[in-house]
C-alpha cells in the first residue's frame, strides 16, 4: 500500500512539474505575495466603466456579508409563490 502511495505521489510531483515548466518564469506569481497593507486601493477603479445601475448592483451585493442571505431570498420567494398558487 505505502509503495503505490509513493508512486502517486512520484507521478503527481512529475505532472506538477511538467506544467510549472510550460508557464514562462515572467508570468507566475512571485512568492511570498506583498501584504495587502502596501499594495494601493483599487476598488474604485472599475467604477468609471460601470453604468450607475451596474454600480448600484455590485454595491448593493456587497451588504450582504454571508452568501446565506443571498441564497435565501430567492428559496423564499419559491415557497411563497408556491403557496400563492395553491390558494
């Protein structure tokens, strides 16, 4: 067992490797990555290609702070509509 484990993990350290070696050195991330304290805000940015709706959408989604709340509005919605259906 522990022989076909290290195999696995020879093959896996091989293929890893192989396409590491196909990315050009200029092009992979360097570690370790700067803190996110030195590097500049750019959140605004996009904003001067956005449309007021579309700022306004990717405002409104950041109140919510868990993907929960997202996802729960459009299940009660269903429920809902369901049982205006049935009366």
């Amino acid at each position: 067992m522990s022989e076909n484990l290290t195999d696995w993990k020879a093959i896996g350290d091989s293929k890893r490797d192989v396409l590491l070696s196909l990315i050009p050195e200029e092009w992979r991330i360097q570690l370790p990555l700067p803190s996110p304290a030195i590097l500049p805000d750019v959140t605004g940015h996009i904003r001067q290609y956005l449309s007021l709706k579309e700022v306004e959408i990717t405002d409104r989604r950041s109140r919510y702070p868990e993907t929960g709340h997202v996802v729960q509005l459009p299940k009660r919605s269903a429920i809902e509509q369901r049982w205006l259906i049935r009366w």
